[in-house]
C-alpha cells in the first residue's frame, strides 16, 4: 500500500528507502509487528556498508501503526552501543498513546475521515490484543486504573 510514497520519498531525498512488510493486526497481535520492525532495523543497521549507507544518516519514518512502531524501536535502539544511533524519527499521525481517547485532539477530530475516534480505538484493540471486545470500555477511559492515569497524568493530559 506503501510502495509509491515510499518511491516518492527516496527520489525526492535522494535517500535509501526500505519498507519493512511487517506482520499485520489482528491475525499477529502485538508484539508481533514491533518484532518485525526491530529485527528488519537492526538487521539494516548491522549491515550498512553492504547497502552503501552513511550511518550517521539512517533516519526511521512511520504512519498510523507504522509511527507507533517506528517510535517504538526508536526507544528501543536508543541505548545500544553496538549498532549506528538513529539520526532520527519521523512520526506521521502515529499511534502513541492508549490510555485516554478523550483528549482534546480526539474529541476536535473525532469525526474527520478516514481515522474516526471510533475506528481509531478500534484499529488500537486489534493491535493490541486481537479483539474488541472491550471498545465502550476504552472509548469512555474506563480500562485504565485510576493509579494508572495519575501516575502518566504528566504526559498524557489535556494540559
């Protein structure tokens, strides 16, 4: 589905691209993707001179999912000392956080195609765990314990 952007990016940046086909919801629950994306980086890291790349170039881009994961080996790769730092990430509409969809950003965009409030919970579940079996739960912020949501307050807040 990625294939023409991907093509876009590379010739527009004079850049490298790959595109990592990992396994995909609700069939491979989580962590399933993050795997694929972790192991194809470190794979590329490891071998960078085979593919002719600079590694205080390599940069990790994702969108929806595809950020989340991106974000997440990010963070992952971020101590290591035995492979390349990542120069850096970019983040298209990614999926960070699951503990509140009532904030501001979700209720102001709600209902604007294609990602609605609804879908968006939806999409997260199947991610996560395969099913929806608890969407009006996640939807009105009641699958968070309170101690939960006091303790990540900071970062994730209408403030």
């Amino acid at each position: 589905s990625h294939e023409r952007i991907c093509q876009y990016i590379a010739k527009e940046s004079g850049s490298m691209v790959v595109s990592v086909g990992y396994r995909l919801a609700p069939e491979h629950k989580y962590p399933a993707a993050y795997e694929d994306c972790l192991n194809a980086t470190q794979h590329f890291l490891q071998h960078l001179e085979h593919y002719g790349v600079d590694p205080a170039r390599v940069t990790v881009c994702g969108d929806s999912a595809g950020g989340n994961l991106a974000a997440a080996v990010s963070q992952t790769l971020a101590g290591r000392s035995d492979l390349p730092r990542l120069r850096a990430q970019i983040l298209i509409y990614p999926g960070l956080q699951a503990l509140d969809f009532n904030l501001p950003s979700y209720q102001q965009n709600r209902g604007v195609p294609l990602l609605f409030r609804e879908r968006a919970v939806f999409y997260s579940l199947q991610y996560v765990q395969g099913n929806t079996s608890n969407l009006e739960e996640v939807l009105e912020g009641s699958h968070i314990p309170p101690d939960m949501r006091l303790k990540y307050r900071k970062w994730v807040s209408p403030d």
